[in-house]
C-alpha cells in the first residue's frame, strides 16, 4: 500500500491535466514502512526530457533526479516512488514503463488523463532483487490526512 495526502494526491493529478497531450512525470518522496508500505511525505515535480515522443513516454533528466536525491536526504525522506500520466491511454503499466522502472520497493503511480481531465489513479509496486527477477504488483492507494504534511514554503516544487 502506498499513502499519500489528499493534497499531494490531488496535485499529481493536476499535473498530468497540466501537461495534457504530454506524459508529465514527478518523483515521491517519504518514507518506506516495511509491510505497511511507502507513505509519501512530499511530491516533486520533474520535467520530461523526452522530445522525441513526449506524448507516450517520459524521462527525468540525471542531474535533475540526483537534486531531488539531494533534497530529499536533506529533508530526511528517501525516494519512495515516481509517478507520471498516460494522455488518453489506461492507468495500466506499459513495457516500456517496466522496462525502464529500476527502483525496487518503489511506487509507480500512473494516472489515465483523457481529453485533458484526470480519470483512474493506479499504482504498482516494484518487487524483485535484479532487473532479472523484477516483478510490478498491484498496489492500493490510501489518500487521506494520514501522509505527513510538509510546509508549503518547503515543497521544493517547481
């Protein structure tokens, strides 16, 4: 299960409507619970660097994930997860989302955006020890005042 506040979770919604007909894309940060799963404490927003088919696909740029990195540790938090949009297509992992997913123990938050308006949030949880042995699961979404709220003057958001 991953939790995250309704105002975090209404926000990387937003994005996704933002950016519509392009795939947006953004980093979780919080912490990881164990069995209880990741809880997001705080969403940053990242570009996409994909110019060649930014309609149906996504890249965070290196440097841009090392600063988050960076931000995150300095606020305490891990990288918990990534979420990105899917212009008119299902809340539904592609191959090319497993493909290029590396993070394990992270959530993968996909939201379905059609004709501009955010639909169906899903996320997957990425298990397995190697790119090998990697796996996607199902993953519930909890949204609610239980995620940590963190100043908005502390966002980092771009």
């Amino acid at each position: 299960m991953i939790r995250i506040s309704e105002e975090d979770y209404a926000a990387l919604r937003a994005h996704g409507e933002e950016t519509y007909p392009y795939e947006c894309c953004g980093v979780l940060l919080g912490k990881a619970e164990g069995e209880a799963g990741n809880r997001v404490s705080l969403i940053v927003r990242a570009g996409n660097t994909r110019t060649d088919s930014a309609h149906n696909r996504y890249n965070i740029a290196p440097q841009e994930l090392v600063r988050i990195q960076r931000q995150a540790r300095g606020l305490g938090f891990d990288i918990v997860g990534f979420y990105h949009s899917h212009p008119d297509h299902p809340a539904q992992w592609s191959q090319t989302d497993f493909a290029e997913a590396h993070w394990m123990g992270c959530s993968y938050i996909i939201t379905s955006v059609e004709k501009g308006k955010a639909a169906l949030t899903n996320s997957f949880l990425l298990h397995g020890t190697s790119e090998e042995n990697k796996t996607f699961h199902d993953e519930s979404i909890e949204v609610g005042a239980t995620a940590v709220a963190i100043a908005s003057t502390e966002r980092g958001e771009a």
